[in-house]
C-alpha cells in the first residue's frame, strides 16, 4: 500500500500539480510531520504505522491551514486517512482552506486500526490506496449509556477531575481554529483556575465541538491523564445524528447548531 | 516556501518530552508533541504546548551590552568578548583565579556546561562553579 | 532516580512526597494516573492537598517541616508489625541494627502530634507501602528544600530498605529534577566538588586524568564555592568576579534582597543569557546567547536519559550559540578552544566521563540512552542498584526529627511554603515571556485556608501584604481548602512580588540547600492597594 502512496505523491510533485506534499516522514528514529518538495525525499515517507498501526497519527490537515494561508499561491497535496478527509471537509465548510488549493491522497485504515478506533468509516471516500475494511459501531459509548444515571455522572466527574489544563485536547484538534476559544470566555466557566472548573470545563468544549468533531481521536491520544475523551465525543455525535439527523464529519453542509 | 519540523526536547521541567518545533518561512509557529517519544508519548503540559511562543518574543536579546556611565549599551561582539576577557583574566592575575566564580545553568545543554567547566577549570584555574540544581 | 518514569504506571503502590506531580511534572503525574487505573493503591503526603492528592487512596497533610517525624512513624508501624523485608536487609543492607534501635524509641503518637496526621492514618499509610508488591516513592523540593534535605532524602532510603523496595522494577526512591537539564549540568560538572560524571576533584586520579585531558593542571585540588558561598564571598570582597550563564539568582535565591545587594556590589558581574532579566540588568556586561529551538545539544532528564536538542531557527539578530561565546571569551583569555560543533563536545565528553562512554550522537537517534552507559556496545541503564548499591551495601543512617530553622511565633504566627504553579516555570523568564501562559496566572497570589482568611479579615481577590523576619511582599488573596489552618502558600515566579524576598536562607549543612519551603509570616490587609 505504501508504495501506492508514494508512487501517486511522486507523480503529483512531478507533475508540477502540487508544490509541496505534507505527509509523514521516518527521520532521527522517530514519524515525523513533514512537507515533501522533493520527490526523491519520498523515498522515507512513512504512513503513521512504526510500532503498531496508526501509532504515529498527527493532524495534517491542521497544519496544512497555516502553510496554506501563508502560500496562497501554492497547491498542496496531503496525506489522510478517513478521518482527516473528514476533518478537510469540515475546514473547508468553516472556510479554514480552500478546497482549490488541496489534492488530497486518500488510503484506507487496517482493521486493527479501524478496530481499536471504533471508527464508522475507516476510510476516505476517495481511496487511493490500501484495502477497505468495514466500520464499527460505538461500543465505548453503549457500554457507558448502559451505567445508571448516577453511576455515569461518577464516573465522568472522576475523569474530568483528572485534568491538568494542558489543553492539548484542544491543541491537537484538527478542527479547532477559533480565535477566541470558549475554553477562555470568563462568560461561560471560570478561568484562571487550577484544576479547571469540573465539570463545565470539558463540557463546556464538547457542546462546541458538536457539528465539528470528526471523530479522529487525537484528543484522547493527546490526554495526559486518560480521560476517555473519543468516548465523550461520540456520544456527541451519537446526540447529534438522532436529534438532528446530523452526522459530523459526514454531512455535506454546516451543522445545524451553527444556524443558531 | 519552507515548512520544516525539528525534533528537540523540552526546555521547562525535568521529565524531558520530545517533540517537534513546527517552522515555517523561518519563524517558529508551533509545538508537536512526539507520538513516539518513550518520555511522553504524544502528550504534552500547558508549558510544552506553548514553548515555542517565547522564542521570538521581541523583548530577547538581540546584542552585547556593556555598561558605561552607569547604563548597559548596545556593543559589537569583539568589544564585550574582548573587554570580558580582558576584565576575567585581570582580576584573576590580581586576586587569584578563586577571585572568580562560574555560575553553569540548568536551562543550557550537556555540551555547554562541560566546556563552560572546563573553561573555569583547565583555563581560569577555580572549582568556583555551581548552579541552582538545589533551587 | 533510580527507576525510569515508564516502570511508575506498573508500581503496586505509589507514595508521592513533597512533589505536585500533576503541576510540575505533569507527564511523570500521566503515569500515576495509568498506575491507578491499574489499580495502584496512590499515597500522598504533602502539606497542601494537591491536585493529585484527589485521586489518592489515602491522602495527608503534614505540618511543614516534619517529614522525617512521619516517616520514621510509618517505620516504627511496619517494624512493630514485622511488615518489613529481613531477606533484603540482611543480603544487601547494613547499619540496621543501630537504625532499628532509633525507631524503636519513636512514638506514633508524638509524632502524630507533631505531623498533624492521626495515628489511625500513619498506620494505614505504612500498611498500604509496606505491604505493596512494589512501591515507587517519588519527591520533590517538598522534601529537599529544607535544612534538613538530607535527612529527609536518607529517612526516605531507609523507609525503600527496610521494605525492599529499592533495585527492582517499579520501585525505587526517585527524586523529580525540577529544570531540564538540572541532571545535565550536575552530570557535566557544573558542581564545585566534581568533574563530570561526579568524578572527584579532590581525588588524585581525577585530578590528573583530567589535567592530561585538558593539557592544564591549573585547577586546584579543593572543593570549590558553591552559590551560597560565592555571594558570602562576593560581601566579603574575596569573589570579585562573576560569569552567569543562563541563571537568575536575584529571583531564584533565598532571602534575594540580600543577594541582590551582593550584586550590586561585585566588581565585575557578565550575564549569559536569552532576557534581559533581573540579574542582567545588574551585569557589567551581558551576552546575548541561544534558547534551546537555536542549537543542537542534549539534554539529559530526570530519569537519567540523555536526549537530543536540534536546531529548529536561528537565534535573533546578532545573538550567539552559548558554546561558541565559551569557546571565544576561554580563547580571549588565553585557553584556546577549537571545538567545531556540539557533536565534537560530546565526543570529548564521551571520551572523559565514565558513565557517558557509550554516548554518541548516532545512538542517540530514537530513545536517546539512559546513563549509565559506559561504551558503545552497553544499551544504557534503566534503573539502579540492581544487585548492589553502589557502595556495596545499602546502608540504614539512624535519623532523629529536627524541627524547621525558624518556627512561627506571636510576631509570625503563619507558616508559608512555597512552590511551582502549572502554567509557570521558575523565575518565569519564558513563561512570563509567553503570552498563553502568562494569561493563566496574570499576577501573583497567596493561597490561605478561609478560616485564616476570615480571622485575617481577607476576602478572595483582595491585596494581602505578607511579611517574614526578612522582607515583604503584596500578593492577591486566593481562599482555597486545599490548605490547612495555619500553612499558607505562594509562587516564586513573580519578580514583582518576589516570595523569595521572604524565605529563609538557613541552609542544609551538607547539601547546602536553602529552606525554601518553610518560613514564618505575617498577613494584613493592604489597605493602600485594596
């Protein structure tokens, strides 16, 4: 598959329809983030996978707004999986990079991924590489319905009281690209505290992120304390697809909740 | 157009995270924590998330200064190198090399601090150097 | 630390003591929480009930200044139960039979009166560590930063001996290092008393393998000023001359008035730094050097691993790489230095330091090594004293409680402690030069119980003037219950409202630490800026 891959990044920077590919390359032993140039240089292109599948995932199509902006006269190809197609068209939808100046390179997810992610579509609806495995459904988010109310309120009320306001939840996030966070509104929690405010804090973002999480689960990778943020997430999106008939990340258009 | 990640280590608390400086045209835009970093795994604090804001900050240090009638001026680097040279080894051939003292950094790398101790060392002649590893 | 942070998440007990882990070593705090999620029972021990403290299975606060008085409680409940380990005391340990005799004559009660802590609670905290397949102790300054650093580091080593808990995985006594390279630089012999790799500088064979090596014997064979000493002898007109590279004492150092005034005095005082910071603006002259995104190095962490730093820009206008500054102003002053990269350092490093023999820029692709590593095929230590000390036996040092240098009284009748805050770092030379972490905690404050609050007649948010035996400070009030009657706390970032021109200088006779973690204070109102 990966050969797929570099041989169809190859060919769009020879081409000359790109001027610069971002992707993952293996440098100083490590998967790193990296905007290919030269064609040569793919020869070390690296999917994400070094010790076990996707353990090296990074939001590219993040780093690609301000690269973009600062080349508006640049056509950049990228490397993403389903869920960073996902997270492309919800950028495009807020306006964060035109779809004109991104080709992207679609390859599918291995079941081991798709597994351990829980992911509905593990994989871009334009696949140039790798083979399609089936999605799975949310079984994290059943198995926490399935607590009674009180149990469940513990439960997440010991997660958040976990948090040690690193905001990486929010730095990682593809699709986090507001100026002014609400993380940072005095309006809506009490900031300048340590630890946040629990529980408003963490649900004070997840009812931003409803209509704008993809679901790609870089926010819990990113948690330096383990709270089941994916989990959180999907319940949202759980939330959002019965009540709105709304699916984030798959709907074409904004959500519903950004006509409000 | 040119958009390079350098893969470094944390310059705040001891645990010692990897992660890489994002640059672009130059300028530093921001912190990617390293998903394969054995020391913190993709995660990082407020502190390393942030760590590149400080870096062009304006208020750095842009040029020597050397005080004169009381007020630190800009300088070129041969005269501060030359008149701290000059002042050091003055002093030393006056009052002894132990009228001198070095303090090395924990903030500064391995190799600084060892040519840093050698200098006091093997070129001033004191073991007049600490650093605040008990503060 | 003798263990690495990874083998932390698989400890069956995890004691934390005079650290605020989640604070200021969040990514070692990460594996606290794995540990617990694995079901690590999580002790906490700590004057203040710090952010990790919540998800602790016992949880306490201990008068400032009384650890040695807990620990050797916690000693005499695990002995008198016969919960300690007699195989490991016999094969790897001695001085136990004069240690044993000193906790045998310690009462759980007085010491419970001391601590503050209930008798029911030191005993349960000695179940829980005692009886745990393997216990990880972690500390911090909370257990360093007092007169009686040392005692309290021994008392520490004993509580891991006297239960085996010490050169096996997952266990350990393992001291947090506060600043990046703070392992670094003792490692490189930033130290009065040590080459690198803690070779001595007193001991003849040192002294001239390194003379060889450096084609100079002009340093003396005697154990240098440590910062302490240099300002003592910078008042007394025996230190004219200081080189600061990096550091900023007047905010750092205890009692900084008084540094500050040594400074001002000096003859000749040249600053290395980023900022013009405090310190440098006293300087003669000051040097613009390179933060860590402008230079190639390593940087060697907590757990002993030595990592590298890479350049990512270049440093601003005319600024310089710190090595290279070295390097001219030794040539300048008659030692010529050559050293073409910070590669070839290492190279000499590598080449001199025993415990960095294997080290070399090429192994350190990757996970970087974990000194000791002492030549190129050895794959780097993960934890210590695996089958011996290493100075044999480990041995039990009989450690008697000694209260604090200063006690509050009528005068200054509040204790105050000091620390780190999680969006802040140090003298906040960086943080304060950031603006997303600087907007977390604006401006200094103090932290009181509400009961001391009230008495006190300060609300949340009013301006407190706070006064020790040596100088004082303003700060705004923050009411929390995370501290007990009596104990209050503040953060040493703040130059404007600099803490340490509060805390005691007293001094641990051997290690030479300053006691910043307890003084005694008095609160009022400041009704100029209320």
């Amino acid at each position: 598959m990966i050969e797929t891959v570099k041989a169809k990044a190859k060919e769009l920077l020879e081409s000359g329809n790109i001027q610069g590919f971002l992707g993952l390359i293996e440098k100083n032993g490590h998967i790193a983030p990296h905007l290919f140039t030269d064609p040569v240089e793919l020869q070390a292109l690296n999917l994400g996978d070094r010790e076990k599948a996707g353990d090296a995932r990074y939001p590219l199509t993040k780093y690609l707004i301000q690269i973009a902006k600062a080349h508006p006269e640049h056509i950049f190809g990228i490397l993403v999986r389903g869920c960073d197609e996902r997270s492309l068209k919800t950028l495009y939808n807020w306006n964060q990079l035109d779809p004109n100046q991104v080709v992207p390179l679609g390859f599918a997810c291995p079941e081991e991924l798709a597994e351990a992610c829980e992911c509905l579509q593990p994989y871009p609806d334009a696949c140039e590489a790798g083979e399609k495995v089936s999605g799975r459904s949310f079984e994290g988010v059943a198995k926490l319905d399935a607590m009674e109310r009180g149990e469940r309120f513990d439960y997440w009320n010991e997660q958040f009281s976990k948090c040690i306001k690193c905001y990486g939840c929010r730095d990682v996030c593809p699709v986090c690209f507001c100026n002014e966070c609400s993380l940072a509104s005095d309006d809506l929690i009490q900031t300048k505290t340590f630890p946040p405010e629990t529980p408003l804090f963490h649900l004070v973002r997840a009812v931003h992120m409803a209509g704008r999480c993809v679901d790609c689960g870089l926010c819990e990778q990113a948690c330096p304390v383990g709270i089941p943020l994916r989990t959180l997430y999907k319940k949202i999106y759980a939330i959002m697809d019965s009540e709105f008939d709304y699916q984030m990340g798959y709907s074409e258009e904004k959500s519903p909740l950004n006509l409000l | 157009m040119n958009y390079t990640t350098a893969l470094t280590t944390c310059t705040y608390c001891g645990c010692g995270c990897n992660f890489y400086l994002e640059v672009l045209d130059g300028k530093v835009i921001g912190t990617i924590p390293c998903k394969t970093s054995p020391t913190n795994e993709g995660k990082l604090c407020i502190k390393g998330w942030n760590v590149h804001e400080f870096v062009q900050n304006p208020k750095r240090l842009t040029k020597p200064l050397i005080r004169k009638n009381g007020q630190l001026l800009e300088a070129d680097w041969e005269e501060a190198l030359d008149f701290t040279a000059s002042k050091l080894k003055e002093i030393a051939g006056k009052d002894g090399p132990d009228s001198l003292a070095f303090l090395a950094s924990a903030k500064l790398s391995n190799e600084e601090n060892y040519i840093y101790q050698k200098f006091a060392r093997a070129g001033v002649g004191t073991n007049n150097i600490d650093h605040c590893a008990r503060l | 630390m003798t263990n690495s942070v990874a083998e932390i998440e698989n400890a069956g007990c995890i004691f934390i003591i005079g650290s605020n882990t989640s604070s200021s070593h969040p990514l070692v705090a990460t594996r606290i929480y794995r540990a617990k999620e694995k079901g690590a029972k999580v002790i906490v021990a700590d004057p203040r009930q710090i952010h990790v403290a919540d998800i602790a299975d016992l949880a306490v606060q201990q008068n400032l200044g009384t650890d040695v008085a807990l620990l050797n409680a916690v000693m005499k409940v695990i002995l008198d139960n016969n919960w300690h380990d007699e195989a490991f005391i016999r094969d790897r340990t001695e001085g136990f039979e004069a240690f044993k005799e000193l906790i045998d004559g310690v009462s759980v009660e007085d010491a419970s009166a001391l601590t503050g802590i209930s008798a029911e609670k030191i005993e349960k905290m000695a179940e829980i560590y005692a009886k745990a397949d393997t216990a990880s102790i972690l500390y911090c300054m909370g257990i360093t930063q007092h007169t009686t650093g040392v005692d309290n580091v021994k008392t520490l080593a004993n509580l891991a001996m006297l239960t085996g808990n010490v050169g096996r995985e997952s266990t350990g006594v393992n001291p947090l290092r506060g600043q990046n390279n703070v392992q670094g630089a003792c490692d490189m012999g930033g130290l009065p008393n040590v080459f690198s790799g803690y070779q001595q500088v007193i001991d003849q064979a040192s002294h001239e393998k390194m003379a060889k090596a450096w084609d100079s014997g002009k340093f003396p064979r005697e154990v240098g000023l440590t910062i302490p000493e240099m300002i003592t002898g910078i008042e007394q007109g025996t230190v004219k001359g200081l080189y600061v590279l990096g550091e900023n004492p007047i905010v750092s150092d205890p009692d900084s008035n008084h540094v500050a005034k040594a400074l001002e005095k000096i003859d000749f005082l040249v600053v290395q730094d980023i900022f013009l910071t405090p310190t440098a603006e006293l300087a003669h002259v000051v040097l613009p050097g390179a933060c860590f995104a402008e230079k190639d190095g390593t940087f060697t962490n907590t757990e002993r691993r030595v990592m590298r730093v890479r350049k990512a820009v270049d440093p601003p206008g005319e600024a310089r790489q710190d090595w290279e500054i070295i390097q001219e102003l030794a040539s300048r002053f008659g030692y010529p230095l050559h050293y073409e990269s910070p590669k070839a350092i290492m190279e000499e490093i590598a080449a001199v330091t025993p415990s960095y023999g294997g080290i070399s820029y090429e192994r350190l692709e990757g996970e970087g090594l974990q000194w000791p590593c002492p030549d190129p095929e050895h794959s780097g230590t993960v934890y210590l004293h695996k089958d011996k000390f290493a100075r044999g036996r480990g041995l039990f040092h009989p450690i008697e409680f000694k209260p604090p240098a200063e006690s509050t009284d009528a005068d200054y009748p509040l204790w105050l402690t000091t620390g780190r805050i999680f969006s802040q770092y140090h003298t906040g030379t960086m943080t304060r030069n950031s603006p997303t972490l600087s907007s977390e905690y604006p401006e200094n404050f103090l932290e009181m119980n509400p009961e001391d609050a009230r008495e006190l007649g300060l609300r949340q948010g009013d301006s407190a003037r706070i006064a020790s035996r040596r100088g004082e400070i303003t700060a705004r009030t923050q009411v929390t219950e995370r501290l007990k009657k009596g104990t209050v706390f503040v953060p040493f970032h703040y130059v404007e409202s600099s803490v340490n021109k509060l805390t005691n200088p007293a001094m641990d006779p051997v290690a030479k630490i300053p006691e910043y973690k307890v003084c005694a204070v008095k609160i009022q109102k400041d009704t100029q800026s209320a």
